[in-house]
C-alpha cells in the first residue's frame, strides 16, 4: 500500500513536470488565471478533482481484477 501511495505521488510530479516542461508559457498564463480564481470556486475545483482521481483510482482497481 505504502509503495503504491509512493508511485502515485510519483507519477504527479512526472506528470506536472512534464506540463512545465512542455508548455510553460501556457502553465503561466494558467496560473495567472488562477489568481484571479475566488478561493470558494478554487476550492470546489480542488473538491472535485479529488473526486475524479477516487473514481478514476476505484475504476482502475476495479477493472485490474
């Protein structure tokens, strides 16, 4: 589990990083954007990416059986 947890986390900073590292004008502009983001709709944002990643997680152990 621990391991699996390691790999994970991982595998998001590869996959920031290779956004950075493809497209940094575009992650800029992006996180310029997300300045001017009220902190309520940033949050449910975050909340619902959370969500996503659980479902997307649950369907992948699902199917992998």
């Amino acid at each position: 589990m621990l391991a699996e947890l390691g790999v994970a986390i991982g595998l998001v900073f590869i996959l920031e990083g290779l956004c950075y590292a493809l497209f940094p004008d575009s992650m800029k502009r992006m996180l310029e954007l997300f300045r001017h983001f009220p902190s309520d709709k940033l949050r449910w944002l975050g909340i619902l990416a959370m969500l996503t990643g659980a479902v997307v997680v649950w369907l992948v152990k699902f199917f992998s059986r």
